[in-house]
C-alpha cells in the first residue's frame, strides 16, 4: 500500500513538473521544505533528466529548486515565530514552555549553523529542520544564508544525477527509500521520547 501511494506521489510530481515547468519545481520544492514530505529525490532529478534531454537549462532547474526551498523554508521558519506567540493557547503551551524554548535557543546559539546547513542534505530531516530553528529564534541572516547554501547544494546534486542518469533517473529512489524510512522511524522514536519526557516533567511539576 504504501509503494502505491509513493508511486502515485511520484507520478503526480512529473505531472505537475511537466504541466508548469519552472514554477512546478519550485513550488514543489517549497512544499517540501514546508513540514510537508514531497519528495525532492523524485523533483529534481527528474528535472535534471528533462534538462538533459533539452526540455529545461540545467541552472534554471538548479535555481527553481533553491528558490523554492528557501522561500518554503521561510514560511515554516515563521510558523515557528506564529507558534511562539501564541504560547497562550494551553496546547500550544503545553508543548512550547518556555525552558523548552530557553534550551532550543541554547542549542540553536551553539549547533544551529551546522544543523540548518546539513539538515539541509539529509532526506526527511531537511523537510522539517527550519521549524526548529524558528523555534530556537536563530537569527534571521545566518538562517537565510545557510538555507540557501545548503538548499542549492541539495538542488544541483540531484539534478546532476538526474543529468548523468538520464532515462534511468528513477533509480536513485532504489538507494533512498531505505534511507527514508531509517531516518522516519529515528525521528519518530525521537518524538517519542521527548513527548514521553515533556509530559512527565510537566506532571512532576504540578505534583
């Protein structure tokens, strides 16, 4: 079931990459980078195979890529900011306490400059990285940068592998599925552990 619903993803991507091009890839990409797992290694070496074949420019792709990555990136990087605010709310509350936030921030100070850029190149997490570094307030410029660094290294590497592999650009979905789900359940259990943390903290506290 699963394979289905990843086939069906994948064919609605070219679909859409094959209906609207450069604005496809982009938005895409930025709905990737915006908490919501659209494949990039199905974008962008499948782009990278149309620039091969003369449908696309090999950098157009590249930068369509990086825009939209940066640009979805943004977007979540503020729904952490949103989030902060409304702190009020009690669920909101709940999950975003303010030493949470206090050590989010401490973290981010001392590992966010590599978080953000190699987070940036690992499937599943690059999804997800820039809420957190909303929520760990990293500055803004040293976000910026970072994200589209790391987004354009990510962009021209598969799209220079959908470049060499041409016809055959679909297999390098043979060596990443596994990857995928190793890093899914890693996170989940990650999750896991840190809800199962949070809410024995907060009941100690209201002991």
């Amino acid at each position: 079931m699963i394979d289905s619903i990843l086939q069906t993803l994948a064919e609605w991507i070219i679909e859409v990459i094959s209906a609207i091009g450069y604005v496809g890839i982009g938005v895409l990409m930025g709905l990737d980078s915006f908490n919501i797992p659209i494949p990039s290694e199905v974008t962008m070496p499948f782009s990278g195979f149309l620039a091969q074949s003369g449908v696309f420019s090999f950098w157009l792709v590249v930068f369509a890529g990086t825009l939209g990555s940066y640009l979805g990136s943004l977007v979540s990087y503020y729904v952490a900011g949103w989030l902060i605010k409304r702190r009020a709310h009690p669920v909101i509350g709940f999950f975003l306490s303010d030493s949470f936030l206090e050590k989010s921030s401490e973290w981010f100070r001392k590992y966010g400059a590599a978080s953000v850029f190699f987070g940036r190149l690992v499937p599943v997490i690059r999804t997800f990285i820039s809420l957190p570094a909303g929520l760990g307030r990293m500055k803004r410029p040293l976000f910026d940068w970072l994200t589209i660094l790391g987004s354009f290294v990510w962009c021209l590497g598969l799209t220079w592998i959908g470049w060499i592999l041409g016809e055959h650009w679909q297999d390098i979905e043979h060596y990443t599925k596994e990857l995928h789900w190793v890093i899914l359940v890693l996170i989940i259990l990650g999750g896991v552990w840190w809800i199962y943390k949070h809410v024995k903290g907060a009941l100690r506290a209201s002991l």
